[in-house]
C-alpha cells in the first residue's frame, strides 16, 4: 500500500506515468519536462500561460527549473521495483516510461491496458478484452489469426469463426465457449465425489494398518514377559534355549512392523496426492478462463498419483571419487583414505560423490537412502553431462543437478547454487526420493511418523536422470525396500 501511495505522488498529472525529467513551476507543482513543454507550446502567441494543475496565470512564459531533489526520489524509487521481465505479473504495454500493472488485455491489438488506457481504448466489438495475459497468441487460431470464439464437439477443440464457415469444421456440431467450459466443469466436479471416496478407502486402511501395528507389538510385549517368566525358573537349564525363543519373536515383529510402516508410508503418500488433486480441480473448476479449463482438464482428472514399485539403485564405481569405497553389491558408499584408482573423464575429482548406474528418461520411480551414520552429505539427481573436474560439480551447485544436504544439522535443497533453507524439526534417519520425469518433479520426503514432504524441484528435463550421492564424513546407502535394509558400513 505504501509503494502504491508513493507511486502516485510520483505521476505526472498530464501523461500519468512517473516523472521523467521533473521540472517546477513558480506555483511549486511539478510536471515532466516534455509534457509541460508540450502544454506551454500550445498558448504561444496569445500569452495566456497557466499551470495545468492550479489554473495559476502567469504574463509571461513561465521558467521551468530542474527539480533535482524530486528526480531522485523517482530514481531511487524506480530501483527498488521489480523487473517486469523477471515478474509473472502482467504490465501495460503502453506504459514505457514505469511498469503500471494491466487490468485487461486487447485479444485484437495484442496488448494489454492499465485503467488509464483502457479508459481510451476502442469499444469496437472487434477489440475483445479478457483478463491480463502474456499468452495471447495462444488465444487466436494459428491458421486465420482469428481469436477462438466456438468448441468444435466433434474434433475435440476450440475453433473461431474461419474455422466454422470456411475451415476444416465447417459443417461439424460446435457450441459456445463458456458452454463447453461449463460442461468440462460438471465433469470435474463429478470426478471430486469418486475421488473423496477413494480418500476416505485410504484413510480407513491406513488406520487399520495402524491397529495391526498396535496388536502385533502389544503380542509380541506379551510373548515376551511370558518367555521371560517361564526361563527365569529353567534359567541354568533352558537358558540358550529363551535367547533363541526371544530372537525370534522380536525378528518377527520387526518384519512385520517394518513392512506395515512401509504400506501407512506409501499410503499416506497417495492419501496426500489425491488432496493435492482435488484442490486442482476445484481450482479449474473456480477459473472464469475457459481455454485453461479445457486444456487442464484431461491432465487433471486421469494423471498418475502413485507409485507401486521402488527403484532398483546400484551405485556406478566408475564415477566415484577416490575418497569412497563402494561395496561388492554397488549398494552401499563409505569414507575412505584416497584410493589409488586411475582417473578417467567419468570419475567425480574435487568432490567425494558418486552416481547410480542406471539412468530415468521417463515415467515415475522412487527410492531410500539411509542416511543415519552421515552427519554431513548430499542427495539428489543428475544429468550425466554433469562436470565430473571442477569445483561447480558438487550436487546442486550448478544446473544438472538437484540436491538435498545437511551440514552441521541444518538441512537445505540446492539447485544452480540457489540453496532453500528447511526447518529444524527434520529427525529421520531416511530419505525418500521421488522422480516424475514428464511432469518434470523431483521430491524430497523425510521417512519420519508419518512421513514428512521437505521440497519439489519442478524443471523441463532435457536428459536421462541419474541418482547420485555425496558425503564429506561416514558412509550411507541405498535402500531398496524389496531387498531389505542395508546398513552403513
């Protein structure tokens, strides 16, 4: 509120934009120099001068003086603005001398209008205004260069008016875009019911999970104080034969415990994806934009939300750097004095990291990284044409990689050395990664109870994906849930 105040004790009164050259009247009201100029021109030869703001008359021409103290402010100003090319926000295309914010755009004149020009724009019906955009070309048909004014039902698809008379869907059934916008929103909102349903299934099965968990240890409580019991009176006897009894009944609980922890996990995954979709669709189904609706739709209703499998990770020795040592089954990192292995171009030089063997190029996988016994390290994804041999190849710092770190207890994500700081409150021994390749996500998930989302990276991938993993302490690994735990060596 306070810019705004200010910016307007910075308009010149005659062209409304902020002050370029002000100079001052004797009446002390202050004008740029070209529009008072402008203005004084137009009285020469009949003498009758006056300030455009007070009507104050003067006999002569009046002298214009630089108003250096206010020229200041309006540069001191202009600089704490933001970049209208660096903003989302839509500005005025006419506005050239300060970023005024639109309040509708011409489809017609492809431009968009603050208050102050809209108010002398053409009402021609031609000239069709809709809410400010930068994407206005994706509102004309490529074709006829005409704005989209009909949906063709039978091809699936916004028309204008060429299209219906004389284009390929002459003849073909079309309705009215705001008719074919409400119809895509009934079918929205009849998906939110179906999918409220398959919220609620998932939230009862997880409390049920829940239960399960309860019964098997408050079992396995009670199987243990009743073994106990029973040995402590055959102690001289049976005493190897309670240890093996004991062993037993903490494993199987463990197993069964660790695998329900896993399901509430991934379910409570899913539980969160389907929210995060519903307020999708009921955002769609609050936009006044029609063309938006129908573009998001199909996109919102049948995309993907849950990942069954976990990835299979191997960690590629060929690229670890000489202060790691990687087990026989690829699937565990360690520190390690420096080795001597021989440099190769695939090989991390300045930073102890490795990468996984295999790559993504599409669709959506997961996995866990144990990072319990490592106090400060890495993890994330990379692009195999990341710089193996300079300082900026350490994960995140530059732009083929994507990372997740701790340093000290403080925990951030990273990415083209932009570092996002994560809150305190981070206890969990394991890390989740999620990868969706074609909607260009890479997740990062706390295994705590219950699990906790830390950050999403959202980018246009432009190469394969490789898992990859940096450390400057103790070791950590890749856990694969299928193939059990695997501890830090």
């Amino acid at each position: 509120m306070a810019s705004a105040d200010l910016r307007a004790e910075l308009e010149c009164s005659i062209c409304l934009n902020i002050y370029t050259d002000p100079v001052i009247l004797r009446c002390g009201h202050n004008f740029c120099q070209v529009c008072i100029d402008r203005v004084l021109n137009t009285k020469k030869g009949n003498g009758d001068y006056s300030c455009p703001e007070c009507r104050e008359k003067f006999q002569d021409r009046p002298a214009l003086q630089r108003n250096m103290k206010l020229r200041n402010i309006v540069e001191n100003f202009l600089s704490t603005q933001p970049d209208p090319e660096e903003s989302t926000e839509v500005f005025c295309t006419y506005c050239i001398h300060a970023a005024v914010p639109a309040v509708k755009s011409c489809l017609h004149c492809e431009a968009s209008l603050c208050n102050n020009h809209l108010r002398v724009h053409s009402k021609s019906p031609e000239h069709i205004l809709s809410d400010p955009t930068t994407s206005l070309q994706n509102r004309k048909c490529p074709i006829h260069k005409e704005v989209f004014k009909y949906y063709c039902t039978e091809d699936f698809s916004c028309v204008c008016v060429s299209c219906c008379l004389i284009g390929e869907h002459k003849g073909h059934s079309k309705v009215s875009l705001d008719e074919a916008s409400n119809a895509e929103k009934n079918k929205l909102r009849n998906a939110i019911p179906m999918l409220l349903t398959k919220r609620d299934e998932t939230e009862k099965r997880i409390k049920s999970l829940l239960k399960c968990r309860r019964d098997v240890e408050k079992k396995a409580a009670v199987d243990t104080e009743k073994f106990t019991a029973l040995f402590r009176e055959l102690r001289r006897q049976l005493e190897d034969l309670e240890k093996r009894v004991l062993t037993v009944i903490s494993k199987k609980a463990e197993r069964v415990s660790c695998s329900v922890n896993d399901l509430i996990q991934q379910l409570e995954i899913k539980k969160d994806e389907l929210s995060k979709k519903m307020c999708h669709i009921e955002e769609l189904c609050n936009t006044t934009d029609p063309l938006t609706v129908l573009q998001e739709s199909d996109t919102a209703v049948n995309q993907g939300i849950y990942i069954k499998e976990p990835a299979e990770i191997f960690l590629d020795a060929d690229t670890a750097h000489s202060r790691l040592q990687i087990s026989d089954d690829r699937k565990t990192a360690s520190g390690s004095p420096k080795q001597n292995i021989p440099e190769t171009p695939a090989r991390f030089r300045d930073h102890a990291q490795v990468m996984s063997s295999r790559s993504f190029s599409t669709g959506q996988h997961y996995w866990e990284v144990d990072v319990g016994r490592s106090y400060g390290w890495r993890v994330g994804m990379c692009y195999p044409s990341i710089d193996r041999r300079e300082q900026k190849s350490k994960i995140g710092y530059n732009k083929k990689s994507w990372g997740l770190e701790r340093d000290n207890d403080q925990y951030s994500v990273i990415h083209d050395s932009n570092k996002i700081g994560l809150p305190d409150n981070i206890s969990s021994k394991r890390v989740r990664i999620y990868l969706d390749y074609e909607a260009g996500q890479i997740s990062f998930y706390s295994l705590s109870h219950p699990i906790l989302h830390l950050y999403t990276f959202a980018a246009a991938f432009t190469e394969p994906l490789h898992a990859v993993l940096g450390m400057w302490d103790r070791g950590f690994c890749i856990v694969n849930p299928r193939s059990g735990r695997i501890r830090v060596m």
